[in-house]
C-alpha cells in the first residue's frame, strides 16, 4: 500500500516530537561520595542545585572508599556509578590503573583560579580538608605555637593525641624536630629521615594517645583527656560551633583535597563532566563550606563567604601559608612499608 506524501511528513514529525520528547527528559547520574555531613552538604550545595538547574538528576549514594568495587565495574564493563569521591592516593592509583577517564582541565575552569594541586589529569578536587593542631585554652598556661611545642612536656604537661598511623603522624614528627615544609618529604623519603622522625616519636611516645577515629581528639580536649592532639580541622571547627572552647594551631597543618572522579567506561561521561564543572563554581562552592568547615578549591570562593566562616577553613590564604600540601605521590610509593614499620614500632 502506497504512504501519501502528507502521511509519511505526519509520521516523521510524530517520530521527531517523541525523540524530543525523550531527550527532554532529565538523564540522571549516579554521584558517590563518603556520606555523613559531608555528603549532607553536598545536598544542599551541589545535588539540589544542579537538578533545580534542569541539567539532570542525581542519584546520590556513598561508600567507605573501597576501589574493588570501582575495578570490578570497569572490568566487566558494567559500570553503573558515573561520578565517584575519591582521596588523593587513590585517584593517583585508579588513574594509573585505568579505573577513571581522563578530564580536561579547561572544561572545569582557568586553573590559575584554583588552588595549586587541585586540577589534575584523572580528578577535580571538591574540598580541601587539614590536619591541625587543636588544644584546649582552659588546659594550657598559654597557646601552643607549633609542633615544637607538642613535644614540649615540660612547659605543657599532660597527655598528647596523634592517629594511630604513619601517614601524618611521621611528618608531624620532622615538622616538630625541625624540618622545613618545603623539605619534608624530601627527608622523609631517605632511610636517616625515616629513623629520625622514629627516633622524635620515641621522645614522645609515653604521653602519646591514639587515636583511631576523627570524633575522638574533640571528646578528649574537651574532657581534658589530652591537652593537645593532631585533629582534622572539620571535627573541631563542628565542637567550637557547640561551644567548646578548642583552639587550632594552623602553621605546620597538612592539608589534603578530596576528589571528583568520573568513572572509566560510563556511559554518561558528558554529564558527569558537566556536574563536576557545576560544582566547581564559586556560588555553589560557598553554599558547601557554609554547611561544613571544609576549604573551598574555587579562589572566588572566600571572597562570597563571611569573615568567620572564611577564616575558618584550610584554604584561607592566612591558614594556607604555613601550611603543607600532603604528597600523595610518596604515599602511594611508600605508604605499605613504613605503614608496617609504624605498626612494628607502636605495638613495642
């Protein structure tokens, strides 16, 4: 049977209006990240925003950062997350192992507007988070300075809270015996900087507590537990805002970034590209270090915040200019052994 000419044209503008129809639709992709209140202020910053956007929709999930589950995705070719949270050693090993696609820098942004080490080939840092001093005032005579003066029993008795581990805690030891930032992992990275840093730990370790889990060192200075400890900046900024009355030493604070990664083989890699540019804007930047005390990448960012939230975070430009970047680099190379050699030594 023949088609008239004004059927076939009927037909083809029925087909183009349910095609359109169809990419009208919001694509969703699936954002993974670490939970807890971070991932709360992710949703008020950059998931509900970006779905408010019309670009598409999240579908927000977490996990505790395992990468067998990211392998076995990519090498079935199954891969069902688009957008991961990752910390820097691990996308330093998933981009070497294939595990990420690769992002071009110039799509999220001019990296002159970012802070250093933030961009890179596999990753778009989300946050900037520190290790810092914090002491509680009611406990000391006066502020400590330094990591010098964490190891100062003498005119600051009392107990001292480090992680139970040796990533940090070996540079917190060369900080306090002298080492300068620029050179820390320099010496770290030869046999006598490692048995330094060993031998500066031994002068402290009869009042050392470890800790294990972010929530401690605040429970403890507030109990008066210890006096000082190595904490991550967010859980005592989260104390001082219940008004506990902690302090933070920001010189000799490593500071670490977080990243976005999109995940080898999705399917919807344009999308997932186009929320890591979303939130890597100043605005929406903002709205995340105002829900939780974490650094913004974005420079713009500190200009939009108020002056307490600002001076608050680790990427003040007064916090970050005593402050170490951590090498990712050196952990991914020697984080096993001096790992178990750590081990070896607090077990003794």
């Amino acid at each position: 049977m023949k088609v008239s000419l004004l059927t076939r044209i009927s037909i083809t503008c029925a087909l183009a209006a349910a095609v359109g129809s169809v990419n009208a639709q919001p694509q969703s992709i699936t954002v993974i990240s670490f939970g807890g209140a971070t991932k709360a202020a992710q949703e008020q910053a950059y998931f509900k925003p970006f779905e408010a956007s019309g670009a598409g929709k999240i579908v927000a999930g977490e996990y505790n950062g395992e990468m067998a589950k990211v392998k076995a995705m990519v090498d079935v070719g199954k891969v069902t997350w688009d957008v991961v949270e990752v910390e820097s050693p691990e996308l330093l090993r998933g981009c070497e192992e294939g595990l990420f696609e690769r992002i071009d820098p110039a799509a999220i942004g001019d990296e002159k507007n970012f802070v250093p080490g933030t961009l890179s080939e596999c990753g778009v840092a989300t946050y900037v988070w520190s290790m810092v001093m914090a002491y509680n005032g009611a406990k000391v005579a006066k502020a400590p300075q330094s990591w010098a003066d964490f190891w100062n029993t003498a005119e600051y008795p009392g107990k001292r809270g480090l992680r139970k581990g040796a990533k940090y805690t070996l540079e917190i030891a060369l900080l306090a015996d002298g080492v300068k930032q620029e050179d820390l992992y320099k010496v770290l990275g030869t046999k006598e900087g490692v048995d330094r840093a060993f031998a500066k730990l031994d002068q402290l370790k009869g009042n050392i507590q470890w800790w294990e889990a972010g929530a401690q060192p605040p429970q403890w200075l507030a109990a008066g537990d210890v006096v000082m400890s190595a904490a991550y900046n967010g859980r005592i900024a989260a104390a001082q805002k219940e008004g506990v009355k902690l302090g933070i030493v920001w010189p000799g604070s490593l500071y670490d970034p977080e990243y976005w990664a999109v995940v080898k083989g999705t399917p919807n890699k344009a999308l997932a590209e186009k929320f890591i540019a979303f939130a890597s804007q100043p605005q929406t930047q903002k709205t995340f270090s105002e829900n939780i005390p974490y650094g913004p990448v974005h420079k713009g960012t500190l200009d939009l915040l108020p002056a307490d939230v600002r001076d608050a975070l680790p990427t003040a430009p007064a916090n970050l200019e005593g402050a170490r970047s951590v090498d990712a680099a050196f952990w991914v190379d020697h984080g096993e052994e001096l790992e178990q050699r750590f081990n070896a030594w607090a077990a003794r």
